[in-house]
C-alpha cells in the first residue's frame, strides 16, 4: 500500500465520526491513516473507540493549561510528534487560537451539523428547528480563526420533517456526516481541494 497521510482526529465526545473515518480508512485504497486520537475530555467515549481500533490516544484536559495558547501548544507537540500531517476535528468541543489554526491552516479541518453558513455555533438542531427550515445537513470546512466561518471542503443535505425533534434531526444528520466526513478527509488526503486564501480550491 502506498504512503497513506497520517492523520489526527481531535475529539471532546461520543467519538461517532471518529468511528466512520476508521471504518473508511480501513479500505485498501484509503488515502489517510487515523494514527492519533486526541481528547480534552478524559472520559470520552470516543477513547474506547481508539482503544479498540489500536490507535495511540492522548488525553490533553484543558483545565491543566494556564491559557488557550498552552494547551494548544500542548497539541501542536503531540501532533508533531506522531508526525501527524492532518488534524480532523469531530466534536472538539474548545476554540483554538490563531496561532495554531494559522500553523495548521489547510490540514486542519472539522465537521458541523448544518449546512453553513447557517446556523453557526452551538445548539445547532435547535436553531434548525425553530428557524423552520425544511432542508438541514451537514457541512466539512477548513478551519480558520474565525468559528464555524471556514471555507466548505463538502456539503451533504437531509430533510427536516414536520414532527423533528433535535433527536429525530440529530439522529438523520448523524448518518450523513457519518459518509461525508470519510469522503471530505479523503480529498483533503488526496490534495484534490485546498485552501487558497479564503477559499477551497478544487484541483
Ligand atoms: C457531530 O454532530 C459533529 O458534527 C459536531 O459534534 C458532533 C460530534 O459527534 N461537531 P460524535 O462525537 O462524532 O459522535
């Protein structure tokens, strides 16, 4: 098999993306390898999940850090480390500063349960739901320093039904970002899109 890009997923939680990228780069033509879990959260779910799949995982509990800038430097040491060269974000519950996200612009990516550039932020379903929209979905972007702003790598759209509820919709949104992440990680993997100033570039 040729040289697959080691990659990083950064988790606060459940871990479910994280499962749908390990289950993808386990076909043979998988351009990325999960070779790092990273945790700010030690009692993750999502640990066991790295645990099971053999994956070297580090808890960086960002209470320890005297500042946002320490506990990503913290990260950045880890990432260098393991010689990671893509930093997925899935469910990372902390903002970076914009050193990091400068340092690791273009190989740093995360998934939201929407289709930006609606709905930013947190309670994301709720904001969906009171908003009344028909059509939701789920968006992955680059990170840039600005939160849930970055350009779009991927899109996947679900309906929303009359009688949702947040778990209905989560539950729907879930799934789709369960096969879009695998394809988005692998394009980024691919360098078939890049960041070029704001914007992802297709090449
Ligand atoms: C997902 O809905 C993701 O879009 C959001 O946080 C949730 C993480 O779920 N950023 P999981 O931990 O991957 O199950």
């Amino acid at each position: 098999m040729a040289t697959r890009v080691r990659t990083a997923v950064l988790i606060s939680g459940r871990g479910t993306n994280l499962a749908a990228l390990i289950q993808a780069s386990r076909e043979p033509d998988y351009p990325a390898e999960i070779v790092l879990v990273v945790s700010n959260v030690g009692t993750a779910q999502g640990l066991a999940i790295g645990r099971d799949a053999a994956i070297a995982a580090k808890v960086i509990p960002h209470q320890s850090y005297s500042s946002r800038e320490a506990f990503d430097a913290e990260i950045d040491a880890t990432l260098q480390e393991a010689r990671v060269e893509i930093v997925c974000e899935a469910g990372f519950m902390r903002i970076h500063g914009d050193g990091f996200v400068r340092k690791w612009e273009g190989r740093l990516i995360n998934i939201h349960p929407s289709l930006l550039p609606s709905f930013r932020g947190v309670r994301v379903h709720q904001q969906v739901l009171d908003a009344g929209v028909r059509i939701s979905g789920c968006t992955v972007h680059f990170i840039v320093p600005e939160v849930d702003a970055g350009p779009i790598i991927a899109q996947s759209a679900v309906p929303v039904h009359p009688g949702d509820t947040k778990a209905t919709l989560s539950a729907r949104v879930l799934e789709a970002e369960h096969a879009l992440y695998p394809k988005a990680l692998r394009l980024v993997a691919e360098g078939k899109v890049k960041l070029v100033g704001r914007r992802a570039v297709f090449v």
